[in-house]
C-alpha cells in the first residue's frame, strides 16, 4: 500500500529553489524527491524521523531493520546502517537473541523484543564512542560472520528490563564489539571513491 501523500504549496526563497533544484538535477532525481530527502535527514538529526544515530565525531547514520531469522534456536533482525550524507549504505550487522534468553524472559512478542534489543546495543556502542559504520563482531570465526551478533543467555540479566537498564546506564559490557578503522562496506570491498558518486 502506498504511503498517504499530501499537497502543499511551500514559499521558499529563489536562491534556495535554484540550489535545491541543481542538487537534485547532479543526483538525477525530481526536486520533489530531493526536497522529502533533505526534510527525511532534517527530521532524522532532530529526533523526528526513522531511527538513526549520530556518532561522537558528527556523523548521522539511519538504521533501517528487517526480519532476519526465527527459529528454535534465535530471533535475530538485520541492521542496515546507511549515511544519508552520501546515500549508501556503510553496515550490514546481524543482531539476535538466543532462543533461552526470550523464554527466560517470558516474553510474548519475541520479534519486536529482539528489534528493540539489537536498537538499543547500537545506541550503546555508539554512546560508547563508536562508529556505527566500523563494528566487528568477533562472537563467531571467519570474516563472513564479522558483523553476526547473537545474545546468549550467560551475558544478559534475568530481565529484558536489567539489560536494557544496564545498557543505557553503561553497565554491561560487551566482549565480542570492537572497531576497526574502516567501515564494513570498504573492508568488504567497496572503494572509498564510490562514497562521493
């Protein structure tokens, strides 16, 4: 179903519509989508929008998730972290909860638990000081798995609500996250001079 649109009449200066519309001609979309795109990152940096994130050193990040996986064994979402300031996505990170932690938890909707969990540890390595472009996740061998992050049971509090406490209070370490000094989507093989295309 399409989203619900609105038509507006928007007075602007000229100056602004001439280099809205150059901006858009460069990027080879309408000045329509061009203008929803700036008001997307507008509201994003200001706490309105899709969730995102900005790091110690500025940078603003989008966080789009999707269901990844639900079996006996995990409930886990899929992270994509893009940076609206060059339109590409930098991170893809897989971020679960295993099956015993959710039935300890007694929890009704694992899906959005599982969600809402793997938002909150991407806050708390961000608050951390880390890029959430650059996370490596050492929880399981090869180079495949580097961004494949699964709670088990021994690294979590009895409760949802414990862990989410000690996340945002920063009392609850994580001892399979480090940063490396590139991106994923370059160590994965992406030239660093497509970011500008």
């Amino acid at each position: 179903m399409a989203e619900k649109t609105t038509n507006i009449s928007l007075r602007v200066p000229e100056e602004y519509r001439k280099r809205l519309q150059l901006q858009a001609d460069k990027k080879g979309i309408s000045f329509n989508a061009h203008l929803l795109r700036v008001m997307e990152i507008h509201l994003m940096s200001s706490g309105f929008g899709p969730p995102s994130l900005t790091s110690a050193s500025g940078r603003l990040f989008q966080v789009r998730c999707e269901p990844y996986l639900d079996n006996v064994d995990e409930t886990t979402w899929a992270f994509f972290i893009d940076e609206p300031k060059f339109e590409k996505e930098r991170a893809y990170y897989l971020i679960g909860i295993g099956r015993t932690i959710l039935r300890d938890w007694q929890v009704k909707d694992k899906a959005q638990v599982s969600k809402e969990v793997g938002l909150a540890l991407l806050n708390y390595y961000n608050r951390r000081g880390m890029e959430a472009d650059r996370l490596v996740f050492n929880q399981y061998p090869g180079t495949e798995n580097d961004g494949r992050r699964v709670l088990q049971v021994a690294e979590v509090p009895e409760t949802l609500e414990q862990l989410l406490d000690a996340l945002m209070t920063d009392k609850w370490t994580d001892k399979f996250v480090s940063q490396d000094e590139k991106s994923q989507d370059i160590r994965r093989g992406r030239p660093e001079s497509a970011l500008y295309r």
